[in-house]
C-alpha cells in the first residue's frame, strides 16, 4: 500500500509549533518560519538542492516549452 500525502500548509506547521513550544509567541514562530522558507526559495532560485529528511526535496527543474 503507497504512503498517503497528506496536505500540511503554513498554518498547520504554525499551530504544531505553538502547541510544541507553548513558551514562543505566535509572532516568532511566524517569522521564523518566513524567514526558513525564504531560504528554501533563495537556495532554490542559486540552483542548489534542499534536502529536509523525512519531509522532502527541493530543486529547480527545468522544463522545455510546449508545442503546440
């Protein structure tokens, strides 16, 4: 049997951060969380490759134009 994805968004990785960290307010686990995506983004965009084990793989991939 495959695994299931499940969708996980921003929201819900905030709201698991807080319930985790009772003692962080919800504005620092907001921009800590903008500031580890912007870093994906960045490492990305440089065409490196981000590697977050148990969770994923971020790269840039190229892909020829359609004919149409």
């Amino acid at each position: 049997m495959k695994n299931q994805v499940q969708n996980f968004n921003k929201s819900d990785l905030a709201l698991l951060l807080s319930r985790k960290f009772s003692s962080l307010s919800d504005e620092l686990i907001n921009d800590s969380i903008d500031l580890i995506l912007q870093k994906i983004i960045n490492a990305v965009a440089s065409d490196d490759r981000v590697e977050i084990r148990g969770f994923g793989v971020f790269s840039k991939k190229n892909i020829r134009p359609r004919k149409f």
